[in-house]
C-alpha cells in the first residue's frame, strides 16, 4: 500500500494499493477498448457525455474542494 498524507499536517489520509505491471496493462488495454465507443460518439455524443461530468462536478462541488484543499494543504 502506498500512503496518502497530508502535506499541512502529515496525517494519514488513506492508503492506496500498489498495482502490479500486469494489472496496470490491463488497466491500459481495458481504457484501450474504451476509447472506441468514445471515439464512435462523434463529437455531439462527448459533449453529452462530458456535460453530465461538468453537472455532476457542480453538484458535488463543495465535496470536490474540502477533498482539493485535505490532498493540497
């Protein structure tokens, strides 16, 4: 595991599994395959898709920016 501190305190914060070189290249060839179905959106399919990112980063705005300022000090 690999520990999240945080840089004002250096309190622990979570800890994070250390992955293997095959489980990062599966992880690659899984984000590989992925990519064809973004690609096949066109571009009015992304902007749906990134547009309910941008809604759902607004709604947990406030929960985005205390994670932002623990990981950041």
């Amino acid at each position: 595991m690999i520990a999240v501190t945080s840089p004002l305190t250096g309190e622990l914060l979570r800890e994070v599994p250390i992955r293997s070189a095959e489980e990062v290249a599966a992880a690659v060839e899984r984000a590989r395959v992925a990519f064809g179905p973004w690609a096949e959106a066109g571009l009015s399919g992304r902007g749906r898709i990134m547009k309910r990112v941008l809604d759902r980063m607004v709604a947990e705005r406030d929960r985005l920016i205390d994670e932002l300022i623990i990981e950041t000090g």
